[in-house]
C-alpha cells in the first residue's frame, strides 16, 4: 500500500531578506534618473539563495517592485518556480506570478505542483499555489504515485507545514499507475517530513473495496495510524462500522487492526439474496483485527446489543436472532462470520417465521456462543430456556436453530454432578442429568429423570417424551415419599405416563426402602390435577422409633360438580388401624360445607377382663347465604376424648390441638345499619372447661346525618348497641352485660383553608349484678375531641431533566381529646372482657 502522505511544497523554498542584486542582463535601460530600470535579454536577479531570471524585466527603484516577463524562474537549492510572469513587491516580501500558470518542481525530492497563480510571502516564507492547484510526488518507500487537487495549496518553510483548501482530492497509486486509495475532503494540513497528515470536512476514503467518510481525519506516518472523528462511517461491499471516533492501525500498509470508541455499530449484510436484512452490533466500543485485508476478530465492549439474520435456506422462511450482554466476541474464517461469543448476563431472543406464521425461543446464560453456518447455539453457565410453555435450566445447554434439537448437561464438580437441567411445562417439573429434546414436535429423551405431580414422585433411567406429552420410562420408580431415598417406591421395567392423567406400569415391584415386598402385574395412578374419583396415593414409611406404618389407603369419589367424598384408612405397628372419611358439598352462591371424622376401635388386657372401646372425632362447617343481604353460619369440632388428636394426629399442630369450637352465627345487613347474634361454645380439652356464649348480640347504626339542610346538616350520629350474655364453668362469671353507644360529629369546612370536626361519644354500661350484689348497675363514660386540618399547595420550578414545576403539598393536622376518668369500676365484673373502665386523658396531637 502507497503511504498516505502529501509530498507537496517541500521545506527549503525560502527568500531571505536580502538585498536585491543584480547579476546579469544583455542590455539596461534607466529613466527617471536611474529610479526606474528595464532589463532586457538573460535577466538574473539574486536574492539571498534565491535567483530570479526572465527575458525581461522592469525595476522601479522608487516603488521597490520588479516586474518580471517571459520565462520567469525563481530557483533556490531546493526547488524551481516557472512562469511567464513575476511581481516582486520588496516592501511586502511578496513575490506573485502575473501571467499564465504557475509550476513547481522540488529537485531533492521527485514531486511538482502547478496552478493558476502562485504566491511567496518573504517574510513568512509561506508559498501559495491559487486555482486548480494540483501536486503529484512519487513515493519514495513503494515508488507509488501521491496526487492532490485542490482550488489552492500553501505551504510553511519555517514549520514544514503544508495545505491544501478546498475541494481537496488525494490520490494514490502504485508503480503500476493502479490506484490504491483516493481521498475526498475540504482541506488538509501536511506537517514535518511526512510526519502527520490531518484533514478536515467531508472527508471520505474509498480504498479497493472499502470506503469510509467522517469530518476530521488524522494520519500518523510513523505508526501507520488514521485516526477519525465526528461520527466516521467504514463500509465495504456488506460490511459498515460506525462510532464516534475510529483508530485503524496499518503495518506495511496493510490494515491489521483497529479500535472504535464510543457509540460504536458494526452492521453487514448476512444473507445477499436479503439485501435489505442488515445484521447490526452495537456496543459502547469495538476492538477488530484484519487478515489479508479481510476481518478476523471483532471484540465489543460495554452493553452489547445484537441483531443477527441467519442465511436461509428456505426462502419462505425469516429468521433474526436478537441477543444483549456486557461483552461481545465476532470470529471470521476468510472473510466470511464463523462464530460469535458473548459474556457477561447474556439473554437473546430467536424469532423466526414460517410460512406467515411467527415463533420465538428466550435464551440467556453468563455465556452464549453461535456458530451462524452450523445455526448452533450453546449456552453456558446458569442457563436458561424458555419456548411456549417449556422452561429449561441447566448448566450447559446446545440448541440447533435449524433441526430445534436440545441438549442440555450438567457439569461435574469432585463426586457431584452441579447444574442438573430441569425442565417445567404447564404445571410438570422434570429433573435429569442430560436432556436430548425437540421443542417443536416435543419428543426427547431424559437420562436418569425425575419428576413429580401432585403428591407423586417418579423417576426413571431414561425417560422418553412423545410428541403428545406422554412419557415412557425405562427403569421407573413411583413414590409419594418425598425425599431423596424414599421409604418406599414402587419399581417397574416400563412405565407409560399420560400426561396430567394417570401412570401405568406393568410387572411392579414394591419396595419397602432397598427390599422387595411383593409384585403386581400392573398399577394405575392417576395424575389428574381437577377433581376426579379414583385411588388416593399412598404412603408407607416407618417412624424414628422403629414402627412402620402405612397411610392413606382409600378412595376419593366425585360423582359431579356438587359433592365429593373419600374414604381412607391408615395402619401402623405401634397403634392398629384407624379409619378416616369426609364428604364435601357446594352449591355456589348457596352454600358450602364439610363434614369429617375419623373412627379408631382399641382395646386394652387385663388379668382378668379385656376391655374395648372406641375413639373418634366429628368436625362440621357450614356456611349458607340465605338471601344476599344474610348469612348463617355452622361450625362444630368434637372428640372422645382429650388424649385423641395427640395418639393419632401426624402433625405437632394437630397433635398439640388444646381447644374445640363450635357456634352458630347468623348475620343480616340493613341499608343504614347491622345486625349479629352468635351462639358459641369453647371446650378445653386439657382443663375439662367451657366457656360459652348464649348468645351474644351486635346491633350497628352507621354513621348518618340528622338533617338534610340548613346550618345542621353536617351534624351526624352513629350507634352500636351490644349483648354478651356468658356461661362458664366458674359460675363466678356466670353474668350478662349490655353496652350502648352514640357517636356525635359536626365537621365544619371554612372553605379553601381550614376543616374543624368535633365530636363526642357517650357509651353506657349495663350488667345484671355487680360484685356487691346490686341489681340492674349501669355506668356512663364520656370523650371529646376535636380536628383542625388544612392544605397548603406550592409550585417550585425546576427546569431540568424535562421537569417543568415541582408540586408540594402540605397537610398540617391539631387533634385534641379529652376523656374524664372513671370513678368506681372495680365493683364491675369482667364480662367477656367488658369493663367500664376508662383513663382520664388529656392529649393534644400534631
């Protein structure tokens, strides 16, 4: 590759400010008292290290200008300026061409520059070629071939500083007259000996078959280094990179490797009979490597986001994989992307549509990498699938977009296998230690799987999924025992599961931990999740004192939508059997209820007798909806003794039950108002004592105004009126109490500032007795309070962040209460928690 370089107006083509001297000239003329000079014939004029020669020449003393004509050369050591006219302003130290174009030709160096006008600033020594100003100089490192166009060219004797103005062009070609790279701007400054190169305004480079644009380039020859700003744009026939600023790093004038910084995009075109489908990468830098001039590796930097088309090989079909992650690697085999890695909470999405019709699969891992021609995607670390309604996590996990082929592995970490996959679909979860599986037609295979429904537990060496979601299980194992080594299970060389219907299994097995019981030569278990008759599952297991026990063998039966039954009974070594059951019924909007209970027959040796009886327990709830403004309401527990729930309950909590309720409670709703009576019994099976409730009353009146207008309209009243009357078995609390109470607001708005409610509520107390043996005692306690509140609103203006004005809102609150003491309560007995009693208080709150 030519080197970018300018090698026009080289250093050394400078006039010293020396006095003018004439060296030659066949003939001389003066007028004027010699003031003005005509030369005529092999004019030579030196200055310093410049000579100046013409045919002919006019010296106006006076003026201090000569006019050179015909012929005109100005030669230093370093270069030669060809004209057919020349004006010396020596008052100006300003040299400038009059007459036809202006020539250039460096003599250290093979170069020329020419143009319409030339002009040398003395003093500055400062050269300028104005008007089609064009340069051409060959190379030195490769022998190629440098042209610059431009409407002006300049150069700085003093700091080597060359350039070029407007409408520039560069070419560059190689010995050959090939051209390598042409280069398109506004202007351009060339410094030193070929130093640095910088160019400016709508620049764009087109060099084979890449092209490029942006508003300032820099050109470093030493490190062979562009560098571009304002927003620059590389592209080629299907490739285009974009950012902020581009870095490409060249070696022997090859491009080996570059960076771009900040906003970074790199798009090409995937897929050529698609043109219009650009594969896009976008992250806050890129890092990328060239061989031969073609890609290698891209490296993206700082949220990486991705939109990918894969090549078809359906044309019916579009495809486009979407993925977002912290970092981002593209691999390129001879010109073409191999494969892609990315890292960092990687997650992507492949969309693809056939036929019209569209379809998604979500992916994310800590490590995703695609390989485009073989349209394989693997995952790696925490990942995760999710298709319909297939989920799927594993460590590592392989997909083929092409043939929707799974796999999914685990990962071995010492004697342990870390990241086993486990799939969920629809309300099944399946665990295994390597998945083969197709999520389109939804068959696959699951080495060493296991699963569960329900209370259900089943595994198998190698579970193979049907295409309607039915699994069959090679060396299967069913168990409702949750643990990893179950007490028991039942083992069956084939089993055939229905999905969320039922399991079947042939030449079964039971298991009783590693020791076979007995054999079957099938068995049905249902998997259905909605209400269904049949088998309830069982559980065998034994206790940490050694008994075993077997549970829950029985049957549920539901005939239709109304009612359901079941029927069970358990066994274990320590304490015999004991019989279960319990029927349900609803009837919506009606009612609903549950009766069960449960039945154990027992019997103890004496010396002389045996002794046998039953123990059992009986628990109902029922709850109707007699119209929709009423409710009545059933519950009732009872047992045969106190010891039952401890002997036969599984739980702590229902073995530790102390206390059994049971009441009837019926309720009814009024437009203003309620009403509630309850009928309620607690029994405490530990201390054989009850407290009871026969009944209690609750009369309510909501809160309503008193008159419609005027000044007391605002003036409400509430009541609540209440009747406990309570039995125990200390007939000390033997007694009934009612309470009565009235509530009194008259909210006032002093409209827009301030709101004032004040209130009072009067309560009376009325028992039967007190504890000196007074009929018909009754008290009365007493409490005022009152509420001042107002709003205040303000606007702050903000201004920034596309906030306008910032409302606040201020809602200052004074509450005051009193209430006088109570008097003489201690005569009062404690009826279901009711007293009189009330502290004197005296509060004031903000």
């Amino acid at each position: 590759m030519v080197i970018i370089l300018i090698y026009f107006l080289f250093a050394g083509i400078g006039l010293e400010a020396s006095e003018i001297l004439l060296e030659h000239a066949d003939r001389l003329e003066t007028e004027r008292k010699g003031e003005r000079v005509y030369l005529y014939g092999s004019v030579s004029v030196k200055s310093g290290e410049i000579r100046i020669k013409s045919h002919t020449a006019k010296w106006d003393k006076s003026k201090r200008i000569i006019q050179f004509v015909q012929d005109v050369t100005i030669e230093s050591p370093d270069y030669l300026i060809k004209s057919d006219g020349v004006l010396f302003d020596e008052n100006k130290d300003i040299a400038r061409t009059t007459q036809g174009r202006v020539l250039l030709e460096f003599k250290k160096r093979s170069g020329s520059a020419s143009g319409n006008t030339g002009v040398l600033l003395k003093s500055d020594s400062i050269a300028i070629i104005i008007g089609n100003a064009s340069f051409t100089s060959l190379d030195t490192t490769d022998s190629g071939k440098v042209k610059v166009n431009a409407e002006s060219l300049s150069y700085d004797f003093s700091r080597s500083v060359g350039k070029a103005f407007r409408h520039t062009k560069m070419t560059l070609e190689d010995r050959d007259g090939k051209i390598n790279l042409i280069m398109n701007c506004d202007s351009m400054v060339y410094f030193g000996e070929g130093e640095s190169l910088y160019a400016y305004g709508n620049i764009t480079l087109e060099k084979d078959t890449l092209n490029a644009n942006s508003e300032f380039l820099k050109y470093y020859r030493k490190n062979e280094n562009i560098l571009m700003c304002g927003k620059p744009t590389v592209w080629g026939k299907t490739q285009e990179i974009r950012g902020d600023t581009i870095l490409a790093v060249f070696v022997e004038g090859e491009l080996k490797y570059g960076f771009v910084f900040k906003d970074a995009i790199t798009t090409w075109q995937s897929d050529s009979l698609h043109p219009e489908r650009l594969s896009t990468f976008e992250a806050e830098s890129v890092y990328f490597t060239f061989v031969s001039g073609a890609p290698e590796k891209i490296h993206l930097f700082g949220t990486v986001r991705s939109k990918y088309y894969p090549v078809e090989r359906d044309t019916a079909t579009t495809s486009l994989n979407t993925v977002r992650s912290d970092s981002a690697l593209l691999v390129f085999k001879e010109g073409k992307l191999d494969s892609i890695y990315f890292w960092g909470s990687a997650r992507g999405e492949f969309m693809r549509t056939e036929k019209g019709k569209p379809d998604s699969l979500f992916y994310e891992a800590r490590t995703i990498s695609y390989a485009p021609e073989q349209e394989e995607v693997m995952l790696l670390g925490d990942s995760y699938v999710r298709y319909h309604d297939f989920e799927l996590k594993s460590h590592r996990v392989e997909y083929n977009l092409d043939s929707y082929i799974l796999k999914a592995y685990g990962f071995t970490a010492g004697d342990s296998v870390l990241g086993k996959p486990v799939v969920k679909q629809g309300n099944d979860e399946f665990f295994a230690d390597h998945i083969d599986y197709n999520i389109k037609s939804g068959k696959g295979h699951m080495y060493y799987g296991k699963s569960s429904s329900g209370e259900a537990y089943y595994s198998g060496d190698i579970v193979a999924r049907a295409e309607k979601g039915d699994f069959y299980i090679k060396g299967g194992r069913y168990t409702t025992c949750e643990i990893n080594s179950p007490h028991y299970h039942f083992y069956s060389p084939k089993i055939k599961m229905i999905r969320s219907e039922r399991l079947v299994a042939k030449g079964v097995v039971l298991y009783i931990k590693d020791l076979p019981v007995f054999a079957l030569p099938y068995i049905v278990f249902s998997l259905q999740k909605t209400r269904h008759s049949g088998f309830l599952p069982v559980d065998i297991g034994n206790f940490a004192r050694g008994e075993r026990f077997i549970r829950n063998i029985g049957y549920y039966y539901a005939p239709g939508p109304y009612w359901d039954g079941k029927i069970a009974l358990d066994y274990d070594e320590l304490t015999g059997w004991l019989f279960k059951g319990s029927v349900r019924y609803a009837l919506k909007d009606y009612f609903s209820g549950e009766i069960s209970g449960s039945y154990k027959f027992e019997s103890s040796e004496a010396l002389t007798s045996e002794h046998k009886y039953a123990r059992w327990d009986i628990s109902l709830n029922h709850s109707q909806n007699i119209s929709s403004t009423s409710y009545l309401g059933l519950r009732g527990n009872f047992v045969s003794d106190k010891n039952y729930f401890y002997d036969t309950r599984y739980t702590p909590e229902e073995r530790m039950t102390s206390t059994l309720n049971s009441d009837l409670v019926f309720y009814k709703n009024f437009e203003h108002s309620s009403f509630t009576i309850t009928f309620s019994r607690e029994y405490n099976i530990g201390t054989n004592t009850t407290r009871e409730n026969l009944p209690s009353i609750r009369f309510t009146r909501y809160q309503q105004t008193l008159f419609r207008s005027g000044w007391l309209k605002n003036l409400n009243l509430s009541y609540s009126g209440y009747f406990l009357k309570r039995h125990e078995t200390n007939p000390l609390f033997n007694h009934w109490v009612t309470t009565q109470e009235l509530g009194l607001s008259f909210p006032v708005n002093i409209e827009p500032y301030v709101n004032i409610s004040p209130g009072v509520n009067i309560c009376g107390y009325l028992y039967d007795s007190d504890k000196q043996g007074k009929y018909l005692p009754y008290y009365l306690t007493l409490s005022l309070n009152t509420n001042i509140s107002t709003s205040i609103y303000g606007n702050i203006p903000v201004g920034i962040l596309g906030i306008k004005t910032l409302r606040h809102i201020l809602q200052p609150n004074i509450n005051f209460s009193f209430q006088p003491p109570s008097k003489d309560y201690s005569n009062f007995y404690p009826v279901g928690g009711i007293a009189p009693y009330a502290s004197r208080i005296k509060r004031l709150s903000y």
